[in-house]
C-alpha cells in the first residue's frame, strides 16, 4: 500500500488511522473547498492526536489524494506538526477499505462525508465483516472535527 513517512517515531503496536480531509482538516473558506494547500487543522485536533500518541498509539493517516496530490496533505500535516508515521493513499484500482484492511488500525476514525453523498463514501462501510469487526469505528460530522472525541485511549475505544 503506498504511503508517505512522516517520522520514524513509533509509538506502540496499537494504531489509530485518521482520515485528513474532512475529519482532521478542512478549507479555509466555502471558497477553497478544492484547494487543497489552503487547508486548516479543525479545532484542537493536533493536540487531541499527540495526547493519544503520548499514551503509546502508532498514529497513521489516510487521505483522499493520489499521488503527488497526497504529499500536499503530507506536508500540511508536517507544517501544523502533527504527530504520526505514515500518511496513506490510493494507487489506481484501489480503495479505501483495501487500505484499511491492509493497515488493520485497532480505531478508525473518519467523517461522515456528507458533502460527498453520505455513508456509502466512508472507509467503514465497505471493509469485509471479518476485519470490520475487529476495528473500532468512530465517525464524527464533516469538517466539525475531534474536540469532543475522549482524550483517554480506552474511553475512546469504549465510545
């Protein structure tokens, strides 16, 4: 599955993936919607991520860019220090849940991509039921971000 490195800082064998757009950045203005380099951080979520980290959770994220599009999101990740190793995306051909199922985070979160036609477009909804099982969902509302995530691991697991 390509991949950008972001650190070589590895934080534990649980791991959380994060989708950017949408759930963790989003447009300066309804006017820079497609503008990808113009894209802010929601909220406190930087913070949010780094405590998670801080209690021994591999950080990774996905993104909905392909190729040298993905290292724009890679380098606003960087720029707003966000902590993490590695930022996915897509080749040709492949698909958001042949990500996810190669990853195996322990929680998913992502959000509800109701600009783009809702549930159908999530990572969730399409990985087969032996791995949905095993990883816990989290789904919060487009471009409203994290803040009201639980800081703590485990009452985030438990949500």
């Amino acid at each position: 599955m390509p991949y950008i490195e972001l650190s070589k800082k590895y934080s534990g064998d649980n791991r959380i993936m994060i989708f950017t757009e949408g759930t963790i950045l989003k447009p300066k203005s309804i006017f820079t919607m497609y503008s990808h380099r113009s894209y802010i951080p929601i909220g406190n979520c930087a913070k949010i991520i780094e405590g998670w980290q801080s209690q021994g959770v591999d950080i990774v994220y996905c993104t909905s860019r392909k190729k040298q599009q993905a290292q724009v999101i890679a380098d606003l990740l960087k720029q707003y220090e966000f902590v993490g190793t590695r930022l996915y995306y897509r080749e040709r051909g492949q698909h958001y849940k042949d990500i996810v199922e190669e990853v195996m985070p322990d929680i998913l979160i992502e959000d509800d991509c109701r600009s783009i036609g809702g549930g159908w477009q999530m990572c969730i909804t399409h990985i087969d039921k032996q791995f949905k099982e095993k990883i816990k969902s989290v789904v919060v509302k487009e471009f409203k971000g994290i803040d009201h995530l639980p800081t703590n691991l485990l009452e985030l697991y438990r949500r």
